[in-house]
C-alpha cells in the first residue's frame, strides 16, 4: 500500500484532473450550447483552452502521481559511453571543446 504522503498527492492530482474535465465541460458547453454559429474572435480562445483542459485533465486523471513514473528506455534509445575516440559528437573531440579547437589551430 502507497505511503499517505504519495495517496495524499495522488487524490490532489487526480482531483486537479477533474476539475480540469469539469472546467473543458462547461468551456465546451459556453462554446456550443448555443448550436451551430459563426466562430467570434472569442471563440477560438476558448477552443483552445477547452482542448488543452481536456487534455490536461484526462492525463492526471487517469494516470495520477504516476504521470511522473521514471521508465526504463531499450538499448537503442539510451546514451551510449563507447564512442569512437575521433567522433565530432565525442565529449574530447575538438568540435565540442573551444579551447582545444584554438590550441589546434595554432
């Protein structure tokens, strides 16, 4: 079982994402209760934001504290440390080292 501290923050962001669902709710209502309309200068505003609450609260609803989970990446994603020594990319190389790149010049 979850310690209180991360079941007090878990209740905190999901209950933030509902809010956030209620909010996209009534801006959705605002924007179309009235049926179809010419789109106002307003309206587009209020599109956005209803959109970005949806979006928004659905994540932290349905995913809580652990929206910030850690994953663990494939081999293929990851950083590799055995780069070849001449490579521009490399840490040493002369590209990614001005004071190395003036001493060579000269």
């Amino acid at each position: 079982m979850a310690s209180k501290r991360w079941l007090g923050q878990d209740i905190a962001l999901r209950s933030a994402g509902l809010a956030l669902l209620c909010l996209a709710a009534f801006l959705g209502r605002l924007l179309f209760g009235g049926g179809p309309h010419v789109a106002k200068l307003v309206d587009y505003p209020l599109a956005g934001a209803t959109f970005l609450s949806a979006s928004v609260g659905s994540a932290l609803l349905w995913q809580g504290r652990h929206l910030f989970d850690q994953v663990e990446l494939s081999s293929r994603w990851a950083t590799h440390v055995d780069e070849p020594a001449g490579a521009p990319w490399a840490a040493g190389s002369a590209l990614n080292n001005p004071v190395r790149s003036s001493e060579a010049s000269s």
